[in-house]
C-alpha cells in the first residue's frame, strides 16, 4: 500500500521532472514573431543601418551587450533595466561600467518596434536580432535568430561582477565561465571572434604594454611592432579611457582577421592572445582552423551565437514583454 502510493508518487514526479525539465530547455523558435510583428527583424536592421552613419562602432558596441546579457541570469534583457528601488543596476557592474555602450540605439529600436507592433517584442529579442544584423551588416555571416525570449523583473549586479569573463584572466578561468552557461571550447574560440570589430580602452591591456605581472616587462607574447603602436595610442600616463581597434588590420569588418592577428602576436587583450599563446591549449588548432578558412569561422561563429542566445531564456508566461527596455513595466 504505502510502497504502491511511493511508486506512484515516483512516477508522477518523474513525470513532472521530465515535464519541467522540458519546458527549462529553450523554447525559442525562428518564426515567433510571424504573424505577430511579420517586419521585427528589419525594423531592427533598419535602426541600426541608420546608427552606423554617424556611429562605425556601433554594432559591435551592441553584440557585446547581448553578450554581457545572456552571461547574467540568462537571455533576459536584465542588462538594459536602471537603478531604481528594486533595482542595482548591471550596468554599474564592474565589466559595465564606463564600458557598455548602445543603449540610446536600443531605446531607438524598441520605440521603432513599439510603433509597428506595441507589446509585442522583448528587450531580449532586441538584443538577439541587434547582434544578428550588426555582424551581417558589417560583412559576417546571418544566422535565422531564434526567439520568443521575455523580459526580466529583475537585475543582478552580483551575478554580473562574477560571471563576465575578465581580460585579465587566465584561459582555464575563461573556459570555466562559458562552461558555466553551458559553452564550450568551440564555442569561446568562435565568440571571442566578435573581437573583429569594436574597440578597447587602454585600462583594460595597458598592464600588458608596460609592467606585464609585475615583471617590469611588457607582456612577452606582444609583437614588438604592435607592442610600438600600442604605447603611442596608450602612453604610460595617458588616459586609461584612450581606444584601440581590437582589430588592427580591419577595425570595422566582420571577418576571419581576428584569428590571423593571433598568430602574428597581435591579440590586444590578454584574454585574445592566449586563445593562441597558452602553450598545449585546445584553443590553439581551433584559432588556426578559423584564421585559415572564414567559412569555417562563419559557420561556428553563427551556431554558437545560437548557442549563447538559448542561455537560459524566459519563456511562456515568465518574466514581461517591457514597454520601455529601461524599467519594468508599472514601475
Ligand atoms: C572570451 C571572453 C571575453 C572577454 C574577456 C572580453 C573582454 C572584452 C573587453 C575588455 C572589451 C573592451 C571593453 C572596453 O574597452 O570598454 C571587449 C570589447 C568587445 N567585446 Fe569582448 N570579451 C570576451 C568575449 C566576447 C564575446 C563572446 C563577444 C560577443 C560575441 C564579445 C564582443 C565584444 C565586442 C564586439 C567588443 C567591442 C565593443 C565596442 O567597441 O563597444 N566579446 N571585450
Ligand atoms: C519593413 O521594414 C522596412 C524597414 O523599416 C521597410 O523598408 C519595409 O517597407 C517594411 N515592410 C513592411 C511590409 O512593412
Ligand atoms: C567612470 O568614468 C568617470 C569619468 O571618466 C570616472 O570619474 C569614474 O571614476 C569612472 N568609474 C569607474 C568605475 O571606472
Ligand atoms: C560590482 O562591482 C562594482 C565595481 O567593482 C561595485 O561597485 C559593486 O558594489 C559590485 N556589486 C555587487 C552587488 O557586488
Ligand atoms: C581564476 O579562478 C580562481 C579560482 O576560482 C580564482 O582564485 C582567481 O582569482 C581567478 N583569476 C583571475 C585572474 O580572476
Ligand atoms: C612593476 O610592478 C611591480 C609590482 O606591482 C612593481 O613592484 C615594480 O616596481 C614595477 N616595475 C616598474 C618598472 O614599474
Ligand atoms: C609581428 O607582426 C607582423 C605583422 O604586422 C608579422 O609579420 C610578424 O611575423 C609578427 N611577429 C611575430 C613574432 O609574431
Ligand atoms: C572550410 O570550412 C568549411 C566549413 O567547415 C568546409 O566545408 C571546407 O571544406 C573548408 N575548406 C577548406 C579549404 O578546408
């Protein structure tokens, strides 16, 4: 009797698990917004085309907060929420701060959206589609965005501090946060790719160019002639706040070069270079796979895109389609 009430309740919990465990896993689907809001995608890339006259950076500046999004709490737009009572924003989280940048083309795109289709469109999928037409529209690969992705009631800063991989980190850490997110070694070689376009301030590889780990040296994996212009852009007390082209041979295009720089010592974060320098990584053949055939790269970069994008999203009836990407609805 009771072993038959414990078997059934087995089952039924079994069942739930199974169920639960179902509905965690993404359900996030390429035609959602079909019927719904039929144009999304190209309200976004139309946004964002504008953005780009006056602002070259500005898609890389916007796949870099889809990324800083999807580590913390998942795919949920947590990123783009302000302080306010209930609220300790991300955006003052350490890897943010005076850092993170887009978020005015953000609030563009969502105004945009709201016009065509009000209530529809999550902060999430925004960012998701932003980082799709950005590197498409900068000469990279297109992928078929998934979503269906809603927005959270909630930020945090914390999980933002400690889950963002540092430039300063050795690569075992690194490979530790994407596996935390269920990223793998494929996948952090292909993603650190978006170092493709974009720039970085002088603070965050300075360390490098003059007093690598206390050493008195520069950081000794830095070829010499870049290590040359990086001091100019980035003199020993000069502004921290100074940018350098994370790629220097084709700053503003999406492309395999990344991976070549690696190999020539031209990695410009301590994080970039060890992809390539950390001696008996498994990182090193995927960097000489990617820089000798852009299909390749392509290929990966838009399947772990994918992959980043399914990071733990809200779906069904969790979390809030927000009207306004800043602040929870009501609030
Ligand atoms: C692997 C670990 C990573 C580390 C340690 C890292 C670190 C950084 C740092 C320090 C910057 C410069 C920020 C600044 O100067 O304000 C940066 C910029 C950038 N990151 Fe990463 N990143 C990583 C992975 C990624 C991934 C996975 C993506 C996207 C898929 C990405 C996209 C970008 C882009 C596009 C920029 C330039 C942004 C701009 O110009 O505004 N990064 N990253
Ligand atoms: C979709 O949006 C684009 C860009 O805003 C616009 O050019 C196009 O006419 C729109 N198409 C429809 C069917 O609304
Ligand atoms: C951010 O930049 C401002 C102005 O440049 C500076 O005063 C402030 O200390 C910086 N904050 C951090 C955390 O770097
Ligand atoms: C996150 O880091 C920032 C900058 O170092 C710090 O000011 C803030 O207090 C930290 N937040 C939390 C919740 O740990
Ligand atoms: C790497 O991870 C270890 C263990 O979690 C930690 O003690 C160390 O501070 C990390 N290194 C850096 C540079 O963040
Ligand atoms: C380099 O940094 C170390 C440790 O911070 C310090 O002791 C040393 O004086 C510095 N060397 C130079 C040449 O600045
Ligand atoms: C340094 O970079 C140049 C390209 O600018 C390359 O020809 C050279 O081989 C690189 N040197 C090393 C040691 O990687
Ligand atoms: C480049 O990569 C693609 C995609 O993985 C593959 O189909 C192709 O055979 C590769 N080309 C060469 C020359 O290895």
């Amino acid at each position: 009797m009771y072993s038959s009430i414990a078997n059934s309740c087995f089952i039924l919990s079994a069942i739930l698990l199974t169920l639960l465990a179902y509905q965690s896993k993404a359900q996030l689907s390429a035609t959602f917004y079909a019927t719904t809001c039929p144009n999304a995608s190209s309200i976004v890339r139309s946004v964002i085309q504008q953005a780009l006259q006056s602002d070259v950076r500005i898609g890389a500046s916007l796949i870099r907060l889809h990324f800083h999004d999807c580590f913390v709490n998942g795919c949920d737009a947590s990123i783009l929420l302000d302080n306010s009572a209930n609220i300790q924003s991300e955006k003052d989280a350490a890897p943010n701060t005076n850092s993170t940048r887009g978020f005015n083309v953000v609030d563009n795109i969502k105004t945009a959206l709201e016009n065509s289709c009000p209530g529809i469109v999550s902060c999430a999928d925004i960012l998701a589609l932003a980082a799709e037409a950005s590197v498409s529209l900068q000469g990279g690969p297109s992928w078929s965005v998934l979503l269906g992705r809603r927005d959270s009631l909630t930020a945090n800063q914390a999980g933002a501090n400690s889950s963002i991989p540092s430039p300063f980190e050795g690569l075992s850490n690194i490979t530790s946060k994407f596996s935390a997110v269920g990223l793998n070694t494929n996948d952090l070689v292909a993603l650190s790719g978006a170092h493709t376009f974009g720039r970085a301030q002088c603070r965050l590889f300075s360390n490098r160019l003059y007093n690598f780990s206390g050493t008195g040296n520069p950081d000794p994996t830095l070829n010499s002639s870049y290590l040359t212009t990086l001091r100019q852009i980035c003199p020993q007390s000069g502004s921290g706040f100074n940018v350098a082209n994370l790629d220097p041979t084709t700053p503003d295009t999406f492309d395999s070069n990344y991976f070549t720089n690696l190999q020539n010592n031209q990695g410009l974060l301590q994080s970039d270079q060890e992809l390539f320098s950390t001696a008996g990584a498994p990182t090193i053949s995927i960097v000489n796979t990617f820089s000798g055939n852009q299909t390749a790269f392509f290929q990966s970069f838009a399947q772990s895109m994918i992959n980043m994008g399914n990071i733990s999203p809200l779906t069904g009836s969790s979390g809030e389609i927000r009207s306004d990407c800043k602040k929870v609805n009501g609030s």
